[in-house]
C-alpha cells in the first residue's frame, strides 16, 4: 500500500554530502591540491546507491536541466520494489504539455503542497507530492555538466599553455630594449654586435662633462674607467622570460608583446663610483654655506632741513648720517647622491652630452629699502599752490637716500661684504622756483565766441564766466563745468532765456550758459586735453564750428576734461566786447600744436516751412508774417583733432575725436485767418468761393505789409555773426581732406532722427533767426 507524501528514497544524499561535492569541484576548477578527474567524478566519493551516471550518460545529447524522459524507466532502479510500485503511476507521459496552473484540478488544495515544490505541472492522477529524488537528480546533472566542462577548458588551457611556453625559437623576445636598441627577435650573436657598434667607441674614449654654477668636473674614461660586459648583457636580455618556472615565464613572454623592457645596463658596467663620488663630495664642499641675514648700522642723526637745498649744501659742518650693510650669505649644498645618480644613468644612456647640476639654495631675505627708508629717512616736501590765492608754498627738503642707487651699488658686491653708504639731502621734484618759473606761464589755447545782445542771456554768461575764470586743475585732475558752475538759480542772478525743450525754443532760467560749456570744450581740443564728458546739441549752434560745441544740463549732463600735462592748468574766463573769451593758461611742453577739422558725413537735411493760423488780434501780438520758429538743418557731422610740428608745420596726426549728430527743424510762419477754417497740409488757410469779397480785400492789405518788415530783419542778423566766427576757427588749408582710415565704421546710415532728440532739455539755444 503507497503512503501519499511520505516517500524517501532510502539511499537520499544527505545535504552535507553534497556540499561536500561542490567543494572538491571548486578546489578542482582552482588548480587546489587533488582535483577531482572525470573518473573520480563517479566513484565512491559521488555514489547515489542507486542510478550511478556513466560516460555515455554525461555526455548524451539528451540529457539537459530540464531532462524528463518520456519512457524513463523509473522503475528498473534496484534493490526498492517498493519505488517501482509507486512510480507505475508517475508516467511521464501524464503530464500535459503546456500545462498551466489553471489546469489543476478544481478540487486541488494549493496549500496541501509544500513550499519548496516548484513544478510547472502535476499529473492529474498524481499524490501531487514531488519526488525528492528527481529533484536531487536534476541538480546533479546540472553540476557534473558545469563540472565536466570545466575540467575540458582547464585541459585545453593546460595544453596549450605547455605547448605554448615549451618552444622556444632562440631569439631574444620581443620589446626587451638596451641603450634604446630593440634587442627583441634578435640572436645574441646579433645583439652583442649591435651593441658593440654604439659602445666600442664611446665608454672608452669620451669624456662625461658636469658644469656646477661655479665649477666644472670632467670624467674622464681613464680616471673613471667604464667597461661595458656585453656578453653578460645580452645573455640577461636573452634570459629574460626563460629564467623563471613556467608560470613566470610565461608572464614575462606576454608581457614582453605588449609592454617594453629595458634592461638595466648598470648591472653589467663597471665604473668606478669610489672616484666619482670623492670628486662630487669635494665640490660639495667647496660650495657648501650656511645661511646667515643682512644687517643694517645706521649711525648719525638727521641735520636741520628747514633750508634750501643749495644753503644745506653750502653748510660745512654737515654731519652725515650713515647705512652699514653687512651682507649676508645664501645657504648652498650639493646633493652628491642625486647627482651620482645622474651620471651614472648617463653612463647607462650611453649619453655623453654636459649635465647642468645646479645646488640646493636658500638666500637671505631680500632687503627691504621702502621699510629703511620709513624707519631712517625724510621724504621731501614739493612746493605747493594754494588755487585759490594763487599763494606758492615752499618745499621741504627731504634726507635719505636714493633706494635704486642703492640697489644698484649692492648688485656689484659678494655675500659676506660690507657696505657702508651716506644719506644725502633729497630735493623735491617741485620747488617754488620751478612753479615761479612755469606756473601758468604758456598761454594752450585760446577761443573767442561771439554772443548776441539780449540782457538776460548776456548775464547767464557773465554769471557762468565769473564762477569758473581763475579756476586751477591739479596735473591729472579732470574738470567738471557742473561741478564749478553750480546750479543755475535765480538766487544767484540767473535770469530766463531760450533754451531748447522737446525739440522747441522756450525761456528758461541760465539760458546761454552752453556758449560758455562750448568755449571751454574747444579750447580743451586745441589744447590737446583728454575729453572726459561731452554732449552734442539738439541742434546745430553758430557760434563754434560744426561738431565743436558742448550741451549741459543740471543734473543729468555735464562738460568734462582731464589735464592730462605734467603742470597746473588755470582756466581764464570772461564776456566783453560781444564776445565770450577762455583762454587755458599752464606750461607748455609739446612740440607740436593742435588744430580741429571736419566733415559732414550724413546731410545736410532742411526743414520745411510751416503755417500756423491766428485770429486777427491775438492776444500774443502775432501778426501776418512773423516768424514763430526757425528752421534748423540737420546732418552728421565727424570732427578730427590735427597735430602739427612746430618748427616745420608738417602733419603728425589726423585722429577721429567725435560724431555730433544734428536734427533738423521746421520754420514756422504766422498766418492771420480763421483757425478753424479748413487748412493745406503745410498749415495754410484754404480760400473759398463762398467768400469771394474777402480774398481780394485780405490778400493785398496783408501781404505787402508783412513780407517787407519780416524779410530784412531776419536774414541781416543772422549771416553776418556766423559767417566770421567759423571761417577762421576751420582747420588749416593745408589738413588733408580725405582720411579712410580715420573715419568711424559707425557712421550713420542715415539722416539723423528729429524724434530721437525730442525727450532731452537742452540748457542753449540760438537766439531765433531765419536759418532755412
């Protein structure tokens, strides 16, 4: 009678058992001692009791992880009837094929089975209880296949590893190097001849040269005596890979074809480094030092220097303080071990060529002069310029010493020296004689701008004048209109005139005041000064040539410059006779002079002329006729700074210095009518048929007695002031017209934007003339 779920085989491999077998495998695939062979495999160390795997059985096609057969004959397995008995009911081929887990029975208990069962189907006839024994079965099938193929690989490996490193062709292998000669394929016969073709004529007939700082030794072959045995070194470089057991070998052989070997040719040379190391270590010697710092004396005390320098000079009883210097030595040694390296590793590079050794320094802390002379010395005093009483303050004399000089001096001597200097009077770079001398003593430049008179604009340029006449700029000091002039206020007397605003004329207070900004910018130019801030006007002035005028406004823009000269530069400023006069005062050390020149690149563009319709008697008094707003022509206009030589007024220069753009402006004429009676597109009245009586009586009465008044009075004024003022101011005939190279590549493209200028406020304006 079968008991369900309790069959055991009664020769089961106990789990130690088999444990016991994957360790001998592993010991085996290891190269561990006593490796299992195919037939230990099989034999009493692996025996089931029952079912024993043979030859035939491993190695049969048949036999994978998953190996059921069909018609096993599960049960011929001797000496258990009992397994026969159970196993007439497990016939392979009850079990379906593709069988699925809901396949089972419906009646089958999933929990009934145990955990570890893992079966992709049960027969449906079945207990449903796994044999443990086909489990076992499975696994060692699958470790006697991982075992025996194992054991085949290793056998193959083996072969061929002894075949491999067995033979041996007599040649040197393959990348072993000697002197940078590829010994590898190579006979010895044919190493040592090619090894004696670089050596013979080396070892025993140069000499090895090495040059110290200071000192040079030559190694002579007879004194240093090196004999290369090449026999020893080509049977090394020979052996190399056939000297070790057959592991070692073989290492050395695959190394070999993929890496260099160089042989240490030291090995086999002779020198004599007893020799070699005496010479070294007197050198060492030689040059040995110990480190010791300098050390300053300074003895005296410092004379009166409330004197001029020629009285501290003249004075005999000066007692002069004096600097010792004891001069330190630098710490120095020679590293005669790293150096005996290098020349024997000469030797064995065959390489002949001076080694440069330098030795192991140290030098003592460089001197501090800046230090001494803050501790010891009197920095001199330069005379100075009170600006604004024009007072000289005397210079003071300093006491001390020169610190290049002193360098210099110190370059010459050796460590250890003693140097003693003496402090000498030092004079300022600025006294009061040389300010006296070339204070203000050359006129740079100077420009007059004629003004027209109209009071209020007339005070705003005196006011202006008055703030910035007798202004001092220090050497490197930059000029700031805004900064001197201040506010335009009427608590300082500034009164309203035309100023320009969004593009119109209106009265504004400090009106005018950019003909004095624009004076001083065009005297800065002929001065050759360094233009630090300028703005063009809205519009194109009369009283300085195109691109030459400077635009300012409280607050937000500002005339600048540097005095870029080596002197103090005073600035004279005033209004008189119709004009406005600056004129910069300082010392003049150039060779050349400055004139200013241009061209208009873009333009020019005229406005047009426009009506504007008034009632008859309005309050503003605007007959017909009157000009309301005069027309601006615009353009672009590139203006250069010109150098000239002094003696022979030959062109040095012709260099860019800025791009003024211009806009244009329409003329505006008072027409008397009806306002609201329809207009031309230039603003003219449109007459009608409905009113034929008006046109004839309106028309003659208006027109002969506007245009007379209106013409003569405006095109007199405004020709004469211009047309004096810019001739003589335009560069000399002899500037070259033409310069490629000079002009900007940002020219404009374009006529310039009347828009683009309408948002700024302008602090000048032209007086309203008829400029179309």
């Amino acid at each position: 009678m079968k008991k369900k779920g309790t069959f055991q085989h009664p020769h089961k491999w106990e789990d130690d058992e088999l444990e016991q077998a994957l360790q001998q495998l592993s010991a085996m695939v290891n190269g561990e001692d006593n490796p299992l062979t195919g037939k230990d495999l099989y034999t009493e160390d692996l025996e089931t009791d029952y079912h024993p795997l043979t030859a035939e059985d491993l190695h049969a096609e048949d036999l994978e992880t998953d190996y059921h057969p069909e018609d096993s004959e599960i049960d011929n397995c001797p000496e258990d009837p009992e397994i026969n008995d159970y196993l007439e009911d497990l016939k392979m081929d009850d079990y379906p094929e593709d069988s699925e887990t809901d396949d089972y029975p419906e009646d089958s208990e999933m929990d009934d089975y145990p955990e570890d069962l893992e079966l992709d189907y049960y027969p449906k006839d079945s207990e449903r209880n796994y044999h443990p024994y086909q489990r076992r079965q499975k696994k060692l099938i699958l470790i006697s296949c991982v075992a025996v193929t194992l054991v085949l690989i290793a056998a193959a490996f083996g072969i061929w590893w002894f075949l491999d490193t067995t033979k041996d062709d007599g040649l040197i292998y393959s990348n072993v190097y000697a002197y940078d000669i590829n010994l590898g394929g190579m006979t010895p016969d044919q190493a040592s001849q090619a090894i004696h073709e670089i050596t013979d004529n080396t070892y025993s007939k140069h000499n090895l040269t090495v040059k110290l700082p200071d000192y040079t030794l030559i190694l002579e072959p007879s004194t240093t005596k090196p004999v290369l045995n090449v026999d020893e070194l080509v049977q090394a470089a020979y052996n190399f890979g056939r000297s070790g057991n057959r592991w070692e070998n073989y290492q050395s052989k695959m190394q070999s074809a993929l890496y260099r070997h160089d042989m240490d040719v030291l090995e086999h040379l002779s020198i004599d480094t007893t020799y070699i190391m005496d010479l070294l270590d007197q050198a060492a010697k030689a040059a040995a030092s110990e480190l010791k710092q300098t050390e300053v004396t300074v003895a005296g005390e410092v004379p009166d220097l409330n004197r001029t320098l020629e009285q501290a000079n003249a004075d005999p009883d000066v007692a002069h303080m004096t600097m010792t210097f004891q001069l330190g030595t630098p710490y120095r040694s020679l590293d005669t071990n790293k150096l005996l390296e290098t020349i024997l590793n000469a030797y064995a590079r065959n390489d002949f060529k001076t080694i440069m050794a330098q030795y192991d320094v140290k030098e003592p802390d460089p001197l501090d002069f800046e230090k001494l002379f803050q501790d010891y010395c009197v920095a001199p005093v330069d005379a100075s310029l009170n600006e604004k009483t024009y007072e000289i303050t005397p210079e003071v004399l300093g006491y001390g010493f020169d610190a290049k000089d002193y360098t210099d001096r110190l370059s010459t001597c050796k460590p250890g020296d003693t140097v003693t200097f003496e402090f000498r009077f030092l004079n300022p770079k600025v006294t009061k004689t040389s300010l006296e001398e070339h204070l203000f003593h050359d006129s740079l430049s100077r420009v007059d701008t004629d003004h027209v008179d109209i009071y209020n604009r007339t005070n705003n340029l005196i006011l202006a004048c008055q703030a910035i006449d007798g202004t001092i700029i220090a050497p490197g000091q930059v000029f700031s209109f805004n900064d001197i002039v201040g506010e335009r206020t009427a608590e300082k007397g500034y009164m309203a005139a035309a100023i320009y605003s969004d593009g119109e004329t209106v009265d504004g207070l400090g009106g005018g005041v950019c003909q004095v900004a624009s004076t001083i910018y065009y005297a800065a130019l002929l001065a050759d000064m360094e233009i630090v801030e300028r703005t063009e006007h809205m519009f194109e002035v009369s009283y300085v040539p195109p691109g030459m005028d400077a635009t300012i406004y409280w607050g937000s823009l500002d005339f600048q410059f540097r005095n870029n000269t080596d002197y103090p530069l005073r600035i004279d400023a005033s209004v008189s006779d119709g004009q406005v006069h600056v004129e910069l005062l300082g010392t003049d050390t150039k060779d050349y002079y400055v004139e200013m020149d241009y061209e208009t690149v873009s333009g020019p563009y005229y406005g047009e002329t426009k009506y504007k319709v008034y009632r008859e008697n309005n309050p503003e008094g605007y007959e017909d006729g009157d000009i309301l707003q005069t027309a601006y022509t615009g353009r672009t206009v590139y203006t250069y700074r010109c150098k000239y030589d002094k003696t022979t007024n030959e062109q040095i220069s012709y260099e860019y210095e800025d791009t003024s753009d211009f806009a244009k402006r329409d003329r505006i004429v008072c027409v008397i009518g009806d306002p609201n009676a329809p207009t031309t597109p230039d603003g003219r009245p449109i007459e009608t048929t409905t009113a034929p009586t008006t046109a004839p009586t309106t028309a003659p009465t208006t027109a002969p007695t506007t245009a007379p008044t209106t013409a003569p009075t405006t095109a007199p004024t405004t020709a004469p002031t211009t047309a004096p003022t810019t001739a003589p101011t335009t560069a000399p005939t002899t500037a070259p017209t033409t310069e490629p190279t000079t002009v900007p590549t940002t020219a404009p493209s374009t006529a310039p934007s009347t828009e683009s200028s309408t948002d700024a406020t302008e602090e000048d304006a032209e007086i309203p003339t008829d400029a179309a």
